[in-house]
C-alpha cells in the first residue's frame, strides 16, 4: 500500500503517525503548533494519544530542533475526521485500510513452526465438522420411523408368535385371552423401545424389537390371567 503520510514503528512495536506529516497533507493554513495544541485541547492525553519529541528544522538556513508528534492511529483518525474536508476524509480512511492491513498479517503464521500449527488446526477443525456431519446423519437414520414394508413384518412376527405360543401349549383360547396374549408382547414392544404405540417404532428399534419378538414368551401374571378366564365361575347356589 502506497504512503500516502508518513508512518513509523515505536520502540512497543505499535504504528505512530508523524504530526507535521499529516499537518501537510491535510493542507491545513494554520501553523503547526498552532493546530497541533488546538487539536490536542480536543481531550487527546500526552504519552497515551501522542508523544512529542524534537528534530531537526528543514529549512535549509537550519535553526531551531522543530516540535513534532508521534500520534497513535486512533488519534490521527479522529484528527483527520476533524477537519471536514475532502483531504481528511481521504487520511482517515487511509489509517483504517493500514489497521485492517496489520490485523490481517498478525492473524497470518509467520514461522514454519507457526503455519504447521495452522495446518493441524484446520485439519483437526474439519476433522470435527466431518464427524458432526456423520454423527447427524446417522442420527437422522436411526431415528426415521419404519418404512411401511418394516412396520408390517413387525406386526406379522406379533400375530405369528402369539399363534406359535397357542399352537405349541395346545390352547384353545376366547378371543379375550387371546387379546391378553397381545397385550403382552406389545407391552414389552413399547417398554424396550420406550414408546407409547407401536406407531412410534424407529429405525433404531427395529433389530431389538424383532429379537424380544423371536424369544418372546408371555409372561407368569399372563399365563395366570388366562387360566383365571378359563376357570368357570363358582355358582352361589346350594
């Protein structure tokens, strides 16, 4: 970037700008340090907004070391916004293009050591958005309901092990025993799968479910319970 006023490092490394410099380019009528005092009683702070130090006169007579400012970017800024003038304006969108400019190289490795690093950080950053990637994915497939084709098989492997229990026992059950012989299975259907209806089956749940479903057998208080409907009901005649 071409310099448009003059700039210099600082023993703390920061950017100063040179006062008379930016004096001259903003064309200001007024001496210098007329202006520079005037624009210091703005509320600018010695030896936080600028320091002052002497050098030697460019006049080719020579004579007195000259004042002159080293003022912070901040500073300049605000001094160039002051004047409300074309040249102004021009100066201080100049110091915001060097800030930018400079917060752009500190962000860039400057060793070998530094852009390694770097490397290793965007892998391990793209390494971990892969994975979350992944981990949505299968998330989403794992938890996407049955397709029509799987929700039937589950409800055919119902229907056929309740008639496997009955063929097997030799029952001749009512259509209520029977029915508890369904609530059962279903009712262990929904405790492993943690639903509410069978409608609520996932993706997930399918290998589980169709497993409980081939080892299912009813259990003890079922058994009871259609037993007890078999029983005939005591008369109170005597």
């Amino acid at each position: 970037m071409e310099e448009l006023i003059k700039t210099f490092k600082q023993n703390d490394g920061s950017v100063a700008v040179d006062g008379r410099d930016l004096h001259d380019f903003l064309e200001v009528d007024t001496q210098y340090t007329k202006w520079i005092d005037r624009m210091i009683e703005y509320g600018f702070t010695e030896n936080v907004d600028f320091t002052s130090f002497s050098q030697k006169s460019l006049k080719p007579s020579g004579g007195r070391p000259q004042v002159n400012h080293a003022l912070t970017l901040d500073m300049a800024k605000e001094l160039s916004m002051i004047q409300r003038t074309d040249r102004g304006k021009q100066a201080r969108q100049y110091f915001i293009a060097m800030e930018k400019r400079a917060k752009a190289k500190q962000q860039l490795p400057q060793t070998p050591e530094e852009k390694i690093m770097l490397l290793l950080q965007n892998a391990n950053e793209d390494t971990k958005k892969i994975n979350q990637i992944d981990n949505r994915v299968k998330d989403l497939e794992h938890n996407k309901p049955l397709t029509p084709g799987e929700y039937n098989y589950i409800s055919h492997a119902v229907g056929g092990a309740v008639n496997t229990y009955v063929q097997t026992h030799h029952l001749i059950l009512t259509t209520k025993q029977r029915g508890k012989l369904y609530k059962d299975i279903n009712g262990g259907i929904k405790q492993i799968a943690g639903i509410q209806t069978r409608a609520q089956l996932r993706e997930k749940d399918f290998e589980n479910v169709d497993r409980y479903i081939r080892n299912w057998v009813p259990s003890t208080a079922t058994i009871l319970i259609i037993k007890q409907l078999s029983e005939p009901v005591a008369s109170n005649e005597g």
